[in-house]
C-alpha cells in the first residue's frame, strides 16, 4: 500500500502557543517549591542509568508482578487468606479437637473434607495468581527500544529498563513505563495517546514536551543529551505530576503535560523519546492497581449473618442434646441403671456422678457432631461458580461487538450477583449513551438554514408530539450514493455544487473554506483518490469531511500551507489552490475558539475562526453581525434537536495590523515569564475581534444502536437511570426524550437556576443562601408531586449548580428521596469534574450501552438468581443432613453417635452433593435470554431481593428441617423392628444409617432436580452422577477389609441391595419428602403467582 | 402441575397394595420379662435377677392364631436398651476379632479389655453384656426343632470374626455382664455373640434367635421354657419373644404399608384439588392482562 509519509509538521508548531498547557493552577508553584523536600525527593538523571548517583538511589527495575503470592509464601498466606473466615476457622478448630477422645467420628474422616475444600480453594487461587504471573511475564518480556549511551537504539526487555533510560516509543506501542516526553517526529514535539486503558474515554489526547527538549530527536543529539529531573515521589494520582527539569544550567518547571504513563499507548505519532522517570511499581498505573478493594455483595453480607444463624442454631442443638445427656446420663448413677455401660468404671465423658462436666464435654462432642449444619464448602463452591459465570460473561457472543472486537469483560467475578440487584444507573451521555461518532448533519450560513435529514432527537421529539412522521421528506434525502462516515447531511440546495446558485453563495464558499481550513487534521492518502483524515477529535474529523464532500477538499499540508482542491466558479473547474498558513490559535476549553491566520492565492490576509457560539458572538464587528438574530435562533433549534453546535466566522485582516501582531505575540512567545501563557492567550484575543459571522454547523453524535430500546427496557425493569451530560437544559431534556430516558405521559420535574442566577453564583458568593432555597423550595415541590400517590411516572431534571446545593448534607436527604422516587434523573450542564468516571476501576465493561441490557437483565438475573438458589439450598441440604443426625441422637440417649458411618458423613459434602450445587449455580436458567429481555419486571425480583429475604431463606430451612424429619421418622419405622429381608434379618445400625443416607442423598438431589428450570447434560450428568456414585462409593467402600470399613462392610451387598423393603422404603421416603414442597410451589405458582410463575405456565 | 401427583399418587398406592396383601405375615408377640418373675419378687426384681442362686427357668404359652409355615423366625426383642449408645457401640475391637490375642491394641474396647492383666477375647462392652436368655419350643409334647446356624450374617462369620480365634478369658472379672461363650468354639460359629454384636439402631430392638422348620397350625399351643437370664429390669428395658412368618418383604411391616397409603392418598387428594381448582378459576392459557407490566403503561 503506497503510503505517503505524513509530513512531520503539527500545527501547534507554527505558534508554540500552547494553550494546551493546563492553566497553570495556583498552588503548582508552592508545589514545584516542595521539590526536595519529603515526598518530592526523586531524582532521575537523564541517559545515565549507570552513573554511580543513580545506582545508589537504588529505584526499583521496571519488574512487574501483580501476583498474590510468591512460590515461598503461597502455602502460608493462602492458609491464613482461608481461616481468615469464621467457618473455616471452625472446621479447623474441629479438626484438630478431632484427634481427641472428644470427637464423635474419626479424624482422618473430619480432615479429608477440610483438605478437599482448602485444597480447591488454594488450587483455584493458584490457578488465578498463575494467570496473573503469565500476564507479568508477558508484560515484563516485551521489548522496547533504549538508547545504549553510544550509537544507536537496542531492543530490550521492559523487565530491564532502568530510571534514567532513553527510549523510543513508536505509533501504537504501549508505553513501558512513566516517561518524560523529549520529543516526537513531529518538529515541536507534539504527540498523542489514548488513554483508553486508564480512563476509558477513546479520544486522542496530545502531550508537549518542553521546548527545549524537542529537538533531541536522532542519535546525536541524545548522545550528548544530559540532564538531572527532580519530582515527586511515586504516588496513585495519574492527572498530577510536579518535577524540574535541570538542564543546562536552567530549570523548566515540568507538569503531566510532558509526562507519558505506563498503560497509554502512542498513537497518530511515529516515534517519540523519553526518559524513563518511574518504573515497575512506581508507576501510575501500578501505584493505582495496588490493592484494589475488595467488594462483598449484599447477598454475601447477608450469606454471612445466615452463617450466624446456623452456628446458634449449631450452639442451640448441641445445648439441647448435652442437656439431655446430662438427664440421662444422671440416671445411671443409681443401682447401676444401664449396667451394660458399665458407669461404674466410666470415664469422665459418660460419668453419671458428675454429670455436668460429662454435660459440658459432650457439649463441646455435639458442637462437632452438628458441625454439619454449616456447609463447609459453601464458599469455595460460590467461588467456583462466579468465576464459571464471569467466563459465561466474557464470552457471550450477543455482548460482542463487531466493531471493536470487544467482548464484555468482567474484571472482578465477584460482584455478579449485584448484577441484577441494580437500583441506579449512573451514567454519563457522550460515548456512553452516544457512540461519540460525529456527523455533519446540519448548518446555518447566512442566516439560512440548510440540512433537512432529521435526527433522533427531532424523530423522537415528534412523536412525543404525537405528529405522524414524515415519510415523504425521508425518501427524498435518500441519495444513491454510499453513505460518508461522519457526514450525514442532506441537502439538495447545497449537494453535487448546487449551492453555486444560491444567493449567499460567497458566504457559503467562505464557510466550507473556513471548514476547510481552521482545523488540525492532517490528511493520510490511503487509496488513490481517498482521503482519511486524521483529527485530534471526531468534530474535527467531521467538519473537513463536510468540506469535502460540498467541494473544499482538504488534500495536503505542510509546515507553511494548506492545499485544497476546489471548484473555481467563474471557470467550472476543480482547481487545486495552496493557502499560505501563517498562524494557529489552537483550540482550549478555556478559550472554547479556534482560529488559523492563512493568505489565501489572492494574498489576502484571513483569520478564519470557530467555537462556541457565545465566544464567537461577542466577537463579532458591527457589520459582522448580519445574520446574527436567524444564526441565533437556528443555533438554538439546532441544540434543541440535540445537536453539537459551533460558530463560523471570518475576518479580513491587514498586512500592517498583522504585522504589528504577529511582533507582539513572538515576543511574547519568547518571553521566560510565569504569565507568558496568560499574555499569550491576550494577544490571541487581540486578533481575534471584529468578525463576520458567516454562519453555524450542528454536529450530531448519533445514540448508539439500541440506546432507547434498551433504556426502555431498562426502565420496565424498575431500574433508575441517571445521565450526567453538559448540555443545556432544552438539549437535555430533548435527548432525553430521544433515547426513552423521558417517556409520553411522564411527569417532568424541574430542579433549576435560571441561567443568569448561575452567572452570578459563579462570580460571588453571597448569594448562596438564596440559591439553596429556591433548589429546597423546588425539591420540596418535587416530593409533594412524587408523593402523590398517582401512578405517573416522573423524570428529575437537575442542573449542575443546583446539585452543588442537592448534596449538600441538609438536603441530601430530601433531594435522594426525591430522586429514588424517580424513574429518571437527568443531570444537565455538570461540570468535567462532576462527571470524572474512570474504566480503570471497574468491574464490568461492555463495549456498547445496549449489551447493557443484556449485562443486567439477562446476566444479572441468572446469576442473581443462580447464587441465591445457590446458597438457599447448601443451606437446605446441610439442615437437611445436619438434623437427621440431632434425630437419631434423640434414639440413642443423646450419646452423640453419629447416625452414619464416618466416611459417609465426610463423603456428604464434597463428593454426593457438591457437584450438582456448582451446576446449578453456573448453568440454570429460570427463562431464556429471550424472555428475560421480553419480561424486564422479571428484574423485579432481584430488585426486591425477593429469592433471598429471610422470609425465602427461613421457608428453605424450615423445608431442611421437615425433610429431616420425614426422612428420619419415616426411614426408621419403616425398616426397624421387624425383619426387613425375606431371610429373617433384622436391620441393624448400618443399615439404617445406609437407608437414610441413601435416603438423604436421593431427596437433596431430586430436590435440586425440582428446583432446576433448566437442564443441560451437565446437570443430568451431575444431579444422577451424585446418585450413582453413591452407589459405587457403597460398593467400592463396603468390599474393603472390615477393619477399615467397620460398619459399611458389605452392609449394601448383603443387605439392602437384596432386600426388597430397602429399595421400596426410599422411594416412599424420597416422595414422601419431595412432596411438601413440590405441593407448596404448585399451589403457590397457581394462587399467588410472583411474576415469574405467570411467564412459566 | 398437579397432574404429577396422579401417576405419582396412583404407583405408591399400589406399592401398598403390594405391601399389604403380599405380607400377610403371621407374628406372635409375648412379653415375658415381668411374668417370669415370681409373684414374691417381682418388688426387686433387680436383686432377682442378680441372685445366681434363684433358678430362673419360666414356663410361656403361645396361642397360633393362624397358620403359620416354615420358616418360622424366633426374634428376642429387647426395649429402651441403648445398643446405639456411643459408648458401647465404640466399645469393641474388630481387629481383635479376626487376630484374636495377637492383636494387643484393644484400648477401643474400654473399660472390658482388659482382666489380671490378660487381654479378653472378645473384648468391649457389646461382647461382655451377650444377651443370654435361651428358649426350648415344645409343641404337643414334643420339642420343635431350633435351627440356631446361619443365623447371623454371612459376611460377618466370614470376614469379620476369626475362623481361628477362641474365647479367652471371658467373663472372668469380678462384675459379670452377659452371656459366656463356650471357649472350645472359634468366634466365626458363635452365631449369638455375633448376631448380638451387630449392634441396633434404635434402643427397641429384635435379634434373631432361630429357625423352626415345621409348620405350625392355627390353635396350636407352643410350650416356651426359657431360662430368664438377661437383666432388663435395673434399668426398665423390656424383654419380648417373637414367632415371625416371613415374606418376600420381610416381617411383618404394617408401617410400611400404611405410610405408601398415606403419601398415596395425599397425592391423588392433592392432584384432585388441583384440578378443582383449577377448573373453577380457569385462566386462558397466555392471557398476561394482569400481570404487572401489562397494569402499567409504560410505552413512551
């Protein structure tokens, strides 16, 4: 592909003013005087990595390692991480008591279970640090180019660089570490970045280096290149940075300007050089990334109280059965009672003459025994499935979006859940309800308005209004040719060089010329006879293409011109005309104008300039000023309908004036002095007067694809949204309506100050006091309309100002009732800062708002719901297991003989019934994705948390605790007594303990085949896998040598498995047991349908 | 959802059928731990059993109600006796049981594992208190054939009790619990001890004695001698004979039946309202009209 070297020019060059140099702030002087001292002591000294003063500071490698744990300290830190919680602290605890005359059960079978669940929950954090490390060996290896401090540019490790190192970054490498910016290929230096990474926002942004510096481009020059920086120390706030740089004999005073973090990436730059000033851990991003916080989900804090719950009902369980011990234990004392214990010659556990302390220690025996209450693997099975589902999330094709080949990611796993227990939507509209795609859609020139395409918001505004739309007017715009990226303008009075009879035709030349010219783009040929355009920012990237396409083709560019490609009108010819480009007052949200100085082939001297209406208004000359009032009004229609609206105007200037201006601003240009930006940014103002406005261009930034679909759904679903955006309250309000955040029959609320009482607020102070009440007054009103009682729904509207005053701790209260109450809060004209949302924090990110809908209302109620039922039904097995054991003890005086044989009992959790739990935590599905899209009150439930209110989780306890007891009552009448084979044996303590067991196993499992909406293989594979490994286990452990399996010997071969009672007996058991809560959910699905049941049947 | 209580009600209900018909099994109970105590003594009854020199024979008649065809299963059952007792179910050593003396770590067996300092064979509390009431049937004057082999488990005499391993120093201590054991026999043929150590779920029990391989006929009278050994009286247990027939169920087992009836019923009666129900509030199948989102208007 034939690529023309972009020419190595950037406009800010052309007048080193930078007034994209931050407003110095007031306190950044004090700062640069901290320099030195405590937490400013850095000293990096430029291209000598190995002089001796640098080795002794000693400042750490640029090694990267975002690992939890170390080869050496896994074993120990991962075991305190572990018995970091309560219950595992019991198991433990239990554990080791175990090996004491104390424990009801061996200990081997008490330890297997607890080494199984801390094994996997190492294993598992193994496996994820083991990642982790793969991800550091991977950064730590890739390579960078440094200077070797003779001739040329080397290939090294990052893992290698040092402060002080000269490296060379180019076009789309990230960079290795925080670097101070020399210089780029470009003459002053100029570079650009995405931050992506760091802040989310995709637009480009540029970075300076000192002037001095930029020349350090080839070999040379950096071979002599010798300077001291002295900063702060490494810290965790990525848009600050105080140092100097010594340099020949100077200090520059060096700010975040200059600085290039590690985590960004170059773009739009082919090269640039830095000093390496923190590596590794020092910087930025890592400084940022230490440490982040761990975040517990309402449902686990909640998890955890349940915990609570189980271990009183554990104490209250124990307290009884030792209670009772102590009665009957008492009883032996006299004539021997029962001589066949012989509590003659007893020990202390069982002796009836002291039978409180017997009590007591079987207090504690029972304290292990009921220890089955708490499921031990509940959280390394929660784990498990929230890393299972994140993995569902990452890679769902219908969150994938083509474009930017991004799927969802979810960074933590452990906030899935909360997914769909959402209540608010926080967010901001450019880029995130918009795709931040400009389009030319509209302009004003002369005070005419041309562009007749509608956009959302005036689609949206019409049906508000209820007017049928327009077909007619659509299928005239639509034109045969292919649709422009960033051009969406529709005028057959302007298009295919019609707007040459137009009677303002000059002011129309101009104003695409101004277009064509007044910008910072550079042109890249990519095909013959295409052009792509390369601007600092779509709008930008927008207005040159509009040039275009009307005629004004912007085609080359270089130090000193402009070249376009236009139509002569007198001769019909397209004719290549060079503009002399003398000067660019670059564009700064404080000055919110920019402006080019160019002598047109004419020699003609032009300032052709554009910005925000206002600042160009005020601007304006006497005569300049024709078509002010229709420019005005169409302005102001234009950003009703939504659109990004920027003044266009021009003046011709004088060879004299010029000159005398163009002296003044060099010398001020030169000037050393703090306040040169401010004298700067004078003597631009000085030009920058007596303009003719020539007319206004409306951008639009098109919604995303399915922003009011699925904020419609979104609000269907209950959820609140609030968008935070800096537009005006009309544009606001009427974007609102475009994307469904305002709906038909919605009540609007308005929390304003009018425009001028913000003028003033912004001037002085003293008027606060009245400010906070009109806002008071205003929110009172809002509640007493919120509070009505009718089934509207309302729309807060709030402005900037008026938030100040909303959150302020007197009304905070007031202000958030109200706001709860509304289904839409939009915050208008809020301030960058009230705004601020960094992507780097997150734990969730989709490429596209509307898989947003999809995130939450399909993720997040699967897995809100997959946990819940989850962890409602450990604790129902668990009860379930748990009581049966208190119930036999009731049958055996209280002695705490467990019901079961040993290794049954330890089998229970981690072999027979964990599996089928995992699967339905990671797989169930109570509806489809369709139908949790089509029903969005679905979300409802997680809304209300109504699969986890105590009253939810107590009804799944109590249904432990009654299928205990049916189990048990049932189990043992059945098949106790009487001779349960046809051979006259009897059942004897392993066989009931088998029947139950088997018993227990096939309830809990069927159980969770009643609750499953979904089934998959996998689940079938699990539910009747636990099943027939129970049998297998049966079969495995009763033929090993009796000494080992003690009870279980061949107790299912010879016993039960022949006995015809055995098998009839556990399914009358597991029916008997399923069907109390199957006949409750039937009734409750038919009578009192949730909204769930309704969709159901 | 309630049709699958019909097929669910419908298969217990005729798994009770089963149950009851087939197991027309013919039991014949008779407690006699208080009637074989004479008159005079049945005020301490403890201090009568404990009398070694009181001879403790006792006459029992039981009736045949019904017929009852070979084999006849002769069960002692035993109430409010603890086998399940953590202490006495611990108190044994099954490794002492296959290896007998040469296995010498019998602590498990405490507080009977030990007497003069000689290890006991078999030890622990389960062996040391064998049930040792004994019966004799005579039937018209003359005695029914007991068959007392095979009457524990098959694994046990194989696998768990020693072929080798006899009795040794057995209820030799100064406190004698139970049963002794005839110490020319190996453990794997003392099919009492080991019916006796196959230890009870529940405190009310019944063990197998033996066999009667003849028919017995309705309005017979079975003549029982027993030798009332056993003490049940120190703490309140009861002490039962049992004459059991035997299906391809099992015993006599009226639970069973009737619990199959019971969940049977409540099934059927459950799928019966269901359909009550649902027939008088009928709702057209997909008619959501009055589901929340539809209550609502939410089109904007």
């Amino acid at each position: 592909m034939a690529r023309v070297r972009k020419r190595n020019i950037h406009l800010s060059k052309l007048c080193s003013f930078s007034c994209c140099r931050r407003p110095s702030q007031p306190s950044s002087t004090n700062e640069h005087d901290r320099i030195g001292q405590k937490g400013y002591s850095r000293v990096v000294y430029c291209n000598e990595p190995d002089c001796e003063e640098q080795i002794r500071l000693k400042y750490r490698r640029n090694y990267v390692s975002t690992t939890k744990y170390t080869a050496a300290n896994f074993i120990p830190k991962s075991l305190f991480e572990q018995f970091r919680r309560v219950a595992n602290i019991y198991f433990l605890v239990v554990a080791c008591v175990s090996f004491s005359p104390l424990a009801p059960y061996s200990a081997p079978s008490v330890l297997v279970p607890l080494i199984v669940v801390i094994g996997a929950t190492m294993a598992k954090e193994g496996i994820e640090d083991y990642r982790r490390k793969q991800q550091d060996v991977e950064a730590n290896n890739q390579t960078v180019e440094v200077y070797d401090g003779n001739s040329s540019f080397n290939k090294i490790k990052w893992k290698n660089l040092r402060v002080g190192d000269i490296v060379k970054v180019h076009k789309d490498e990230y960079f290795p570490a925080d670097l101070l910016l020399l210089s780029s290929d470009y003459e002053d230096g100029v570079c650009y970045v995405e931050t992506m990474n760091l802040d989310g926002e995709t637009n480009l942004k540029s970075k300076h280096p000192l002037e001095v510096t930029s020349f350090i481009r080839d070999v040379e020059t950096v071979k002599g290149f010798r300077a001291v920086i002295k900063c702060e120390d490494p810290n965790e706030h990525p848009y600050s940075f105080v140092g100097t740089l010594y340099y020949e004999c100077q200090q520059y005073a060096l700010s975040p300007q200059q600085i290039l973090l590690r985590g960004t990436k170059l773009k739009d730059t082919d090269y640039i050089n830095g000093v390496v000033i923190f590596t590794g851990h020092d910087t930025k991003v890592m400084q940022n990334a230490m440490d982040p916080p761990s975040k517990r989900t309402r449902i686990e804090r909640r998890m955890d109280k349940i915990i609570y719950v189980l271990f009183s009902a554990l104490i209250l369980v124990s307290f009884i059965g030792s209670l009772l011990f102590g009665i009957e234990t008492k009883k032996d004392g006299g004539d021997y009672g029962r001589w066949y214990l012989r509590p003659d010659i007893t020990t202390v556990f069982f002796d009836p003459r002291r039978p409180s302390v017997a009590a007591f220690l079987h207090f504690l025996t029972g304290l292990m025994l009921y220890g089955y209450l708490i499921p031990i693997s509940l959280y390394v099975s929660i784990e498990i499935c929230k890393v299972l589902q994140s993995i569902f999330i990452n890679q769902d094709q219908a969150m994938y979006d083509e474009e930017t080949k991004r799927s969802a990611h979810a960074r933590t796993s452990n906030l899935n859940e909360e997914l769909g227990q959402v209540f608010t939507i926080l967010s901001d509209k450019t880029g995130t309800l918009t795709c931040n795609k400009m389009e030319f859609v509209k302009c004003s020139i002369a005070g005419t308005a041309y562009g007749c395409g509608m956009t959302e918001v005036e689609i949206a505004l019409a049906r508000k209004r209820g007017e049928t739309l327009d077909e007619q007017r659509d299928i005239d715009t639509v034109e045969s040719r292919e649709p422009v990226k960033g051009f969406n303008f529709r005028d057959g009075r302007i298009m295919n060089r019609k707007w040459v009879h137009e009677p303002y035709r000059d002011y129309i030349e101009k104003f695409f010329r101004v277009l064509a010219l007044c910008h910072t783009a550079v042109p890249e040929v990519l095909d013959p006879g295409k052009i792509f355009y390369e601007a600092e920012s779509p709008d930008e990237a927008a207005f040159v293409i509009a040039a275009r396409e009307v005629g004004f083709q912007f085609v080359k560019r270089n130090q000193t011109s402009i070249q376009l490609r236009e139509l002569d009108r007198s001769s019909g010819e397209i004719v290549d005309r060079v503009y002399e480009l003398l000067h660019v007052l670059e564009f700064s949200s404080t000055r919110r104008r920019m402006s080019v100085i160019v002598r047109n082939p004419e020699r003609q001297l032009l300032l052709l300039a554009k910005g925000a209406d206002s600042v160009i208004f005020e601007r304006l000359s006497e005569q300049g000023r024709m078509f002010e009032a229709e420019t005005k009004e169409h302005i102001e229609r234009y950003s009703e309908a939504g659109l990004r609206t920027l003044a266009v105007a021009y003046r011709e200037l004088d060879d004299d004036e010029y000159k005398r201006w163009e002296q003044e601003y060099v010398k001020a240009e030169t000037s050393v002095s703090a306040d040169r930006d401010y004298l700067l940014d004078e003597k631009a103002n000085r030009i920058e007067r007596d303009l003719i406005l020539l007319g206004a261009t409306a951008i639009e930034d098109k919604l995303q694809k399915g922003v009011p679909e699925c904020i419609d759904k979104l609000a269907q679903a209950g959820i609140n949204i609030w968008v935070l955006t800096g537009d005006k309250k009309g544009t606001a309000i009427n974007i609102g309506y475009a994307c469904s955040l305002l709906r038909h029959g919605m009540k609007e609320i308005l929390v304003i100050l009018e425009n001028p009482r913000i003028a003033a607020v912004e001037r002085d102070t003293e008027d606060f006091a009245e400010d906070y009440e009109i806002v008071e007054k205003q929110i009172d009103e809002g509640i007493s309309q919120v509070t009505g009682g009718s089934s509207t729904q309302f729309g807060l509207i709030i402005d900037g100002k008026s938030l100040i005053f909303a959150l302020d701790k007197n009304l905070i209260i007031r202000f958030m009732e109200l706001a709860m109450k509304c289904a839409t809060v939009i915050c208008c004209r809020t301030s960058p800062k009230q705004k601020a949302i960094a992507a780097m924090s997150s734990d969730f990110s989709i490429a596209q708002f509307r898989f947003l809908e999809r995130l939450l209302l399909v993720h997040g109620h699967w897995c809100y719901r997959r946990i819940t039922m989850m962890i409602c039904y450990f604790f129902y097995k668990n009860i379930t297991f748990g009581f049966t054991l208190f119930w036999f003890e009731a049958y055996s005086s209280f002695s705490a003989q467990p019901a079961y044989n040993d290794w049954y009992m330890s089998s229970y959790n981690v072999l027979f019934t964990s599996l089928p739990v995992i699967a339905l935590g990671v797989f169930d599905q109570d509806f489809s994705a369709r139908h949790c899209l089509e029903y969005p009150s679905l979300y409802k439930e997680g809304m209300d948390d109504v699969l986890f209110r105590w009253t939810h989780i107590l009804s799944w306890m109590f249904n432990g605790v009654l299928s205990s007891v049916i189990i048990f009552f049932l189990t043992a009448n059945s098949i106790t007594g009487q001779a349960f084979r046809k051979d006259g044996q009897v059942a004897d303590y392993s066989v009931l303990g088998l029947t139950m067991y088997t018993c227990v196993v096939l309830a809990v499992n069927c159980q969770m085949a009643l609750c499953i909406n979904y089934f998959t293989w996998i689940q079938h594979l699990f539910i009747w896998g636990s099943i027939t490994l129970w049998f297998k286990f049966l079969l495995v452990y009763g033929s090993i040598p009796p000494t080992l399996s003690t009870t279980a010997y061949k107790v299912f071969i010879e016993a039960c498995a022949p006995s015809i009672q055995y098998w009839l007996t556990i399914i009358l058991v597991v029916i008997a047991t399923l069907l109390p809560s199957f006949s409750y959910r039937a009734f409750q699905t038919r009578f009192r349908p949730m909204v769930r049941d309704s969709i159901q049947t | 959802m309630g049709v699958i209580f019909i097929p669910v009600g419908l298969v217990t209900l005729r798994a009770s059928h089963c149950v009851i018909i087939h197991s027309m099994v013919v039991e014949i109970v008779d407690r006699y731990d208080i009637d074989c105590v004479p008159e005079p003594s049945r005020m301490d009854k403890v201090s009568y059993i404990q009398d070694d020199s009181i001879p403790k024979n006792c006459s029992r008649f039981m009736k045949v109600h019904k017929y009852m065809k070979a084999p006849i299963y002769i069960y002692y059952q035993l109430d409010n006796y603890y086998q399940n007792h953590r202490r006495y179910v611990k108190s044994r050593s099954d490794k002492q049981l296959l290896d007998g003396q040469k296995y010498h770590d019998t602590s498990s067996c405490q507080p009977v594992e030990s007497n003069n300092n000689r290890p006991i064979v078999p030890c622990g509390l389960i062996a040391w208190s064998l049930f040792n009431d004994t019966f004799k049937f005579i039937r018209e004057g003359a005695e029914l054939i007991v068959n007392r082999k095979n009457i524990a488990w098959k694994s046990d005499r194989g696998h768990k009790f020693g072929k080798n391993i006899y009795p040794f120093n057995f209820q030799n201590g100064t406190l004698i619990g139970g049963g002794k054991l005839n110490p020319e026999i190996p453990l794997s043929d003392q099919e009492d001890l080991i019916v006796w150590m196959r230890t009870s779920a529940l405190p009310s029990f019944r063990k197998l004695y033996g066999r009667i391989e003849e028919d017995l006929d309705v309005d017979d009278v079975v003549v029982v001698n027993l030798m009332n050994n056993y003490n049940t009286y120190s703490f309140g247990g009861k002490k039962k004979l049992v004459l059991s027939t035997s299906s391809w169920l099992g015993g006599k087992n009226d639970f069973l039946g009737h619990a199959c009836v019971f969940v049977g019923c409540s099934s059927l009666s459950l799928a019966i309202i269901f359909m009550l129900l649902h027939v008088k509030y009928r709702r057209p199948y997909g008619d959501m009209s009055y589901l929340p989102w539809n209550r609502k208007s939410f089109s904007g």
